[in-house]
C-alpha cells in the first residue's frame, strides 16, 4: 500500500511540475508580457487625467465638476462602513469633505472592452491640520464606461489600509 502511495504522489508531481513549465502557462519561467498597445497607453492616460480631475473636484468641493465625471448609474462603496451611496448622495456629501490634498498613484487600466475599463490605485490624503486623523492611505477600484462619447465612473470602491 505505501508503494502504491508513494508511486501516485510521484506521478501527480511530476504531472505538476511538466504542467508548470509549458511554455504557454501564466508565470512561466522568461515568459515576456506584451508591450501595452498605443490604444492602451491613450486609455490610461485619459483615465488618469479623468481620475485626477476627480480628486481635484473633491478637494475643492466643485459638485459640478465632479458630478461630470460621473455616471448616472454611479455608486460608490467608502471604507467607513456606511454602505453604497448613489451620485446623489455623494454630491450631497461633498460639502463635508475634508480633503486637504492628495497624491494617487500605482495606476493600472484594465479595459474590459470597448466603452468599460477597470482602474486601480493608490491614495493618499492628507486632511486638514486640526482633524483627528492626519492621513489615510485607501486602495481604490473604479469602473468607467464610456457613454455617449464620454468616459463616466459607475462604480467607485475604497479599501482602507492600515
């Protein structure tokens, strides 16, 4: 019996291991990524410049800038806890903001077709000098779709971290 144990554990790994160095599996040894296409680098470029203008919206408490940006769908899910909020209830909400300033960074463009794309990233805010809390770093995830010619966020995600 052990014989046998010992002969099925060596087949499964050397099936893993021929499995694992095919030339066409993910994370292959000297497997290259593709260069980003110019369509992909024009992608995240707009996406980016649109994210930023986000942020500036927000730090300056601008509903209408910001309500642009957004799509009519949007809902947001913040790491306070509350819950999804709809554009309404953000635009509402952002006289309170205390943004006092920003910085994004780490962001990645997913497109997921032709009028959708997912973006990633990183901020860090800094809020006014007499707050309890000074700064937050969040990772965010964002849903943009492309309507009527215009690049709008539906679905906003924040992930706080520690």
């Amino acid at each position: 019996m052990r014989t046998m144990l010992t002969c099925a554990c060596g087949v499964l790994l050397a099936a893993w291991c021929a499995f694992a160095q095919q030339p066409g599996a993910p994370g292959a040894a000297g497997e290259k990524k593709p260069a980003p296409s110019p369509a992909s680098t024009e992608l995240t470029n707009l996406l980016d410049a649109k994210i930023q203008a986000e942020w500036e919206a927000i730090k300056k408490k601008d509903k209408s800038a910001y309500g642009e940006l957004l799509d009519e769908d949007y809902v947001a899910v913040e790491a306070d806890g509350s819950g999804e909020r709809h554009k309404w209830q953000i635009l509402r909400e952002l006289d309170r903001s205390v943004v006092a300033d920003y910085t994004l960074s780490f962001l990645k463009v997913r497109p997921l077709g032709p009028d959708a794309a997912f973006v990633r990233y990183e901020a860090f805010i800094k809020f006014p000098p007499k707050s309890m809390v000074k700064f937050e770093k969040i990772l965010i995830g964002e849903i943009w779709v492309k309507r009527d010619g215009q690049w709008k966020a539906l679905h906003y995600q924040e992930t706080r971290v520690k």
